[in-house]
C-alpha cells in the first residue's frame, strides 16, 4: 500500500523575498548611487516571532547616522508594518508587493531626499560635527 500525501501542493516561492531582502537590496542602490559615500545600517531584533528592523542612513565618514523607518512583521512575513521617521507616518503592507510600493514611498520621498542630499552636501563640505 502506498503512503498517502496529505500535505497537498506546497506553495512556489521562489518569487518571494523578505522584507529584509528587500532592504539589503535597497541598502546597495544607496551604496551604488553614491559611490559608497552613504550606506544603510539595518539592526535586525527578534522577541519571539515579531522581527523588528531600525533602518539608518549613515554617512561612515563623519560616524553620523540618523534612523530612516522603522519595521516590523511577523513569522509569516506579511502584513509588514512600516513607520517612516521623517514624517511620523505609519504604512500597512499586506502583501510584498504593498510593502515595496511603502518603501519606495519613504525612499524616495522629498524629506528622505532633502537627508541624502544634506549629508552628502555636508560630507563634501566637513562642516559637519561629530
């Protein structure tokens, strides 16, 4: 007698990525887009199953840092809760796809712009204090 699956067809998932995955990978564009000059610092926590992420934009040279977002999710990944330090701001991303389009908001928006541009700005410059 042959043993029986009682598992059904496990789902593909190939296609999925970690919210941290995805952070790395923004962390290199950051890398990439300004030569090195900024990077991003990801501290990962754990308590139980609720994984929690402070997401920095640093600038190695001058030991300056400053916190981008805030994450959190679950062991099953999503619903993924972001909070976006510049402007206070809270986004629910139920889905990966709902998370990147959350990310790209706080990445691209004009008060993380204005920070970029103010540390390279001040790199360049070394008026900034330590």
């Amino acid at each position: 007698m042959a043993i029986k699956n009682m598992w059904g067809n496990l789902a593909d998932i190939s296609n999925i990525r970690t919210p941290h995955e995805i952070l790395l990978e923004q962390s290199n564009f950051l890398s990439e887009m300004t030569n090195g000059l900024l990077e991003f610092k990801i501290e990962r926590k754990q308590s139980s199953a609720v994984f929690s992420y402070d997401v920095y934009i640093t600038l190695p040279s001058m030991k300056y840092m400053e916190r981008l977002l805030r994450m959190s999710h679950d062991i099953k990944l999503y619903p993924a809760l972001l909070h976006d330090a510049q402007e206070s701001r809270q986004y629910d991303s139920k889905n990966q796809e709902e998370f990147e389009e959350n990310l790209g908001a706080i990445l691209s928006s004009p008060e993380t712009m204005s920070l970029i541009s103010s540390l390279m700005v001040q790199s360049r410059s070394g008026d900034f204090l330590v």
